[in-house]
C-alpha cells in the first residue's frame, strides 16, 4: 500500500522530521518506505539518512510505501501536522 502527501512545513523534511519520521517508523515490524515523487528508488523510513537525502522541500509531493497501513496513516499525519513546527 502506498499514499502521497505534499510537504506543508516551511523548512522542509530537515533533521527533526527526519528523526520523527525514522522512529514512528522503526516502532513497526515491516518495512516502511519513502520516496520523492519523480525520484527514481525507494528509501528506508527507518534511516535518518536516508530520509534526509529526499532533499524534501516545501511543496514536494512525498510518497509512503509499506504493508503496515498504520504506519502510513501516522506519517501522513506527522506531515499534515506540519511536524509540529507551525
């Protein structure tokens, strides 16, 4: 299963979302993955890294992949929220 969401925060996918993404993530069994529409390849949810290298920026349309419904629905909702940052 997977679903998009437009990055609404002013600063984009930076280190804290990043940390926020990586450990709702890593609290499920299953894979989880993520991607920048339009960017070829999958990367790991769980990695901070990883995510950071999305370069994700306001207005970017970010797609999350994985076989564990409620993981999606809570990073969706992380990136709905803004991070919490506004």
């Amino acid at each position: 299963m997977e679903k998009a969401v437009v990055i609404r925060n002013k600063c984009g996918v930076h280190t804290r979302p990043a940390a926020l993404i990586a450990n709702i993530a890593s609290k499920f069994v299953l894979d989880v993955w993520i991607k920048k529409e339009g960017v070829e390849g999958w990367l790991n949810a769980k990695s901070v890294l990883g995510i950071l290298s999305l370069e994700g920026c306001l207005g970017d349309k970010i797609i999350i992949s994985s076989e564990e419904e409620e993981a999606i629905v809570v990073i969706i909702n992380l990136f709905k929220d803004k991070f919490g940052e506004e």
